[in-house]
C-alpha cells in the first residue's frame, strides 16, 4: 500500500511569487486536505477537496488555492508569497469523512 | 482563538515508567478527538482516537482518557520506551464537519534511559 506522498520536500522562493506543491494520496482515498504547520505550532487546516470539489476552508486568503484530480492527487498552490507563508506544507488524505487522517511528510517552503 | 490547548510543550520520561500527555479544549461542537504522533521530518502518525460517547481508548501501551465535563482528553503511555520520543499533536473535530482537524500545539516527549 503506497502512502501520502509529497513532492518536493524542500523548496525557496522570494517574496511575491507563486508556488505549487503537488500530493499523491494514499490508494483507495477519496478525500485531501492541506494542513500548514507553522514552527512551534500545530498543523493549521487549509482546505480540503472531495472528488475534485473543494468541501471545507480554513481561514486562509484566496491567493491559497487548489486542485483535486481524477486519480485523487492533487495540488496546492500559493501565490503573491509572503514571508509569512514559510512553513511546512502537509497534505493528508482520508477514504472517508471522519476517518484518521494519513500524511505525508510534507513540504517546507521557505520565503525569503 | 486556540480551540484545542497543550500547555506542556515538553514532558521527559524515564523509560519504563508512565507518559502522560494532556490536552483542553474549548469548543463543545467537538465530538472526535485523535492522538497524532511526529518525528522530525516526518509526517504526523496517526495513534489512537477517540469519541465523545466514550470516557477510554485502549491500544496497547496507549490509552486515551476523555473527561467532557472537563473539556479534557489525556493520553497515558505505559511503559514508556525511547522510540516513543517525538512530538504528540492531540486534535479534534465535529462529525459532520468533514475531516477538518483542529490541532493542539503540540508536546515534545523525551523518554530518557
């Protein structure tokens, strides 16, 4: 059984650019959602997408966007960059509502 | 507005005796609450959960308490070995509110020799 993959695990940007991060959720899972877990903080929701739907938002600003595909990957993308937006970027995929979460081991984005 | 508190961000342990890992919330909607565990460069680790219709969880070394009159949930790991050193995330969410986790911020546990 293959597990959440993240791609890349490390990536700099600068201020004002865009950025995508890409997710593979685990076999059989439907359902993927993105966490930002800033240093000393907990994993902090984004959003979540359902057969290529998005179905939940956190309290984040619309420049964080994102993708679900056919196959159920998908892709988060952020863009005007703050400096603020430097974190680790997790995704995590479910096979059902209510189920326990799967992650990957995320992406840290650093903005300088 | 943290919904869901650890107020220890470090607990050390000596191997063998009890880890005790606490967590508060404050949002009463809360009706399912997950224990996560996270190794430096690793994803959180899904460990036991548990919901509010129950008071105790048991898997194995593990066992999650909740007290809703409290708006609290423990989680107890005996006997504590080395490998259980890592940060645990207690989180939780509303059923019917999709899987949207509300994390805690997290307590490092050492067990020491």
């Amino acid at each position: 059984e293959t597990g959440v993959t993240q791609s890349p695990t490390h990536l700099i940007k600068t201020r004002g650019q865009q950025v995508t991060l890409r997710c593979s959720s685990q076999s059989g899972h439907n359902t993927v959602s993105w966490y930002q877990q800033a240093l000393g903080q907990g994993p902090q929701f984004i959003f979540q997408y359902y057969r290529e739907e998005e179905n939940g938002r956190g309290n984040f600003p619309p420049r964080f966007s994102g993708l679900q595909f056919p196959n159920y990957s998908s892709e988060l993308n952020v863009n005007a960059l703050e400096l603020d937006d430097s974190a680790l970027y997790l995704c995590a995929s479910s096979s059902t509502a209510g189920s326990p979460l799967h992650f990957g081991n995320g992406t840290r984005l650093t903005v300088t | 507005d943290q919904q869901v508190k650890q107020n220890s961000p470090s607990l050390s342990v000596q191997e063998g005796r009890i880890s005790i890992l606490n967590c508060d919330y404050t949002n009463s909607m809360f009706d399912y609450f997950l224990w996560y565990k996270k190794y430096p460069a690793e994803g959180p680790t899904f460990l036991i959960s548990i919901s509010s219709i129950k008071d105790k969880n048991e898997d194995g070394r593990f066992t999650v308490f909740l007290n809703k009159s409290a708006k609290h949930l423990s989680l107890h790991i005996v006997p504590s070995q080395p490998g259980d050193s890592a940060v645990y995330f207690c989180a939780a969410f509303t059923t019917g509110g999709g899987n949207k986790l509300t994390f805690g911020t997290g307590t490092q546990l050492k067990v020491e020799l």
